[in-house]
C-alpha cells in the first residue's frame, strides 16, 4: 500500500541522479519545457546571441501557498524574471530554472507548476533551456522552491537609467495596485472574507517591447513588485536625486481591494503586484502613451499618478483633501512570501 502511495509523491530517491532522477526530467520537466537547447542535456546550452548589450537577471521564489487565485509559484517564476528584463530595456530570450523540492511533494501538484511555466513562456515567447532539481528531506524546505535565470538582449535604442529623470517628467502606472499581495494573504490567512480578488501576475515584456520602440521619451520602468508603488517610487526618487509628487485620487485601486484594506489596516500602496509597472515619461508623450496602453493594450485603468519635481529624493502623495503626506519606504514585512 506504501509502494502504491509513493508513486504519486516525489521521493528523496528522486533527487539521487539515478534512474528516478531521468525518469523525473522525462516525465515532467522535458516533456513541458521541450526545446532543441534544452533536449541535448549537456551540463550547459549554447546559444546565439543578437549583437550588441546583454541583460540577465535571477530570482528566488517561495511564495505561500503554491497555488493562488490567478497565478502559481510556477507562473510566478517565470513572470517575476521575464518582467525584470523587461523594465530594464530588454527583451527576454532564454530561462533557466532550478527546482527544491520537499520530499512528499505530490507530482500532481508538480506537474500543474510545469505546465504553468510552460504556458507562460509561450505567451512570453521565451524557453527554458537549462536547469536543475533537488530533493530535500520532509521538513527541509516547504514544498517547492524555484530559483529562474534569464537572459536576453537591450532593444536598440533603449536608454533608462535614473540620471535621466528632470522635473516635469509625468509618472504613470499600467494598472490597478495591490491585487497580487492582497489575493495572496486572502489565501494563505482564511479570513473568512468573501472576496474575488485575483492576483494580476503576468509577463510584461511583449507590452514594454512596444512601448520602448514606439516611445522614444521613456526614461525609467520599474516592476511594482515587493514593497508596492510607494517603495519603489522611493527607491527610484533617492536614487535619481528627484521628488516624486502623487495624486492620491489618480491612483488606480479596485474597490474590492480598497474595501478589504481599509478593513485590515493595510496601505495598498505598500502590497507586492506582479503585473504592473511604473514609467516615467517625457511630459510630451505621456498623453499619447497612457493612451496607447488604454487602448492597444486595453489597459483601462492604465493612469497618469503624478509627476516629477526638483528636490532630494523625497515621495509626497496629495491627498483627496488637499494635503500632502510624505511616502517612505515599507519598514518591516507585513506579508513575507509572497513572491
């Protein structure tokens, strides 16, 4: 009865590089992330590259739970690399992916995180050409951790950096804020409310492609993940010696959201997103390019949240009243795991 039940759970013997071990790549991982650079299972792949700046990037993930409403820690893997290229001006190629894995995890639940990867890089149009497995002892790791690589080129023409932000430069989101961090503690806690609300994890690189080749006025992306918009609009305001000034009722947050935030005392401002990006923008072009996202990418809550300022690097947020409160960044975790 134990053999018959082991079968369905993944073994410490499967992390041994024997036969377990080729039957697991077979099974699962070379079946879903099946490509030419990856099938040769040499101890690297090889590959041409375009001419010209490389970028790479690599992240840990340990999300819990695994499975979330709208995403995975697969999909989630695989978004939170591909999404770090993207705002820094490149165009994601290739992934590797490394896997810790507790013994006992079920493989049922191991192939739908596979499968996920695999879907979102075809969306993506990127492959995941190279990775590795272990298998750790019950109790050693909680469930599933995947560690993504990517690498991929800068578009041509692409030049963000903080030296370029200047006074008068318009700030702009693609998206409603705080969905992923909210729909992640719904999860995990058991509140016991009754809500819908859907993680808005998803690769971003097809739309920030664009956008950097049809707008030439783009000076900075940033991916709104850990620590929300006021965080990284910190980081990116201390960094480039500018101030930012927000316009609290600019800020694109879903009512469901907002409702259940105020009702647990968290700021949505502060919650991790998984889809959305920050730009800053040449004053010239943000009309035309908040219209772009709204309508070729139907963005409908895409916004225009506030604008650059002379100053030293401080975040001010006007409020619906008239005031202005200063943003710092999160001091502590008020929801660790969640990428």
């Amino acid at each position: 009865m134990a053999e018959e039940k082991d079968k369905d759970i993944v073994l410490l013997s499967h992390g041994d590089g024997g036969l377990l071990t080729h039957q697991l790549l077979q099974d699962f991982f070379l079946r879903y992330f099946k490509n030419d650079l990856l099938d040769s299972l040499t101890d690297a792949a090889v590959f041409s590259s375009e001419p010209g700046r490389m970028a790479i990037s690599t992240d840990a993930f340990v999300v819990d739970p695994v499975f979330f409403p709208g995403g995975d820690i697969g999909k989630l893997a695989v978004c939170g690399t591909i999404n770090d290229l993207a705002v820094s001006g490149a165009q994601p190629l290739y992934l590797t992916a490394s896997f810790v894995i507790e013994e006992g995890f079920p493989f049922a639940d191991l192939e739908k995180i596979i499968a996920s990867m695999a879907n979102t890089c075809r969306v993506a149009g990127v492959q995941i050409i190279a990775g590795d497995t272990k298998v750790v002892g019950r109790g050693q790791a909680d469930k599933v951790y995947i560690t993504t690589t990517g690498v991929g080129y800068l578009l041509p023409g692409a030049n963000l950096g903080y030296q370029r932000l200047e006074p008068g430069d318009k700030v702009l989101v693609n998206g409603c804020l705080g969905n992923h961090g909210l729909a992640i503690l719904l999860q995990r806690e058991a509140l016991g409310l009754d809500s819908q609300i859907i993680s808005d994890c998803a690769p971003l690189s097809i739309m920030t492609t664009e956008i950097l080749k049809r707008f030439k006025g783009i000076k900075l992306m940033r991916d709104l993940t850990r620590g929300g918009l006021a965080t990284n609009a910190k980081e990116i305001a201390m960094s480039s010696g500018v101030d930012f000034w927000l316009d609290e009722a600019a800020l694109p947050v879903e009512d469901s959201v907002k409702g259940i935030t105020e009702l647990l005392g968290l700021d949505p401002l502060y919650l991790a997103n998984e889809g959305k990006f920050l730009i800053v923008v040449a004053a010239e072009e943000a009309g035309e390019l908040l219209r772009y996202l709204r309508e070729d990418w139907s963005a409908e809550y895409a916004c225009q949240i506030g604008d650059i300022q002379a100053g030293k690097g401080n975040v001010y947020l006007r409020t619906a009243l008239g005031g202005a409160r200063q943003l710092n960044m999160m001091a502590g975790a008020p929801l660790p795991r969640i990428c």
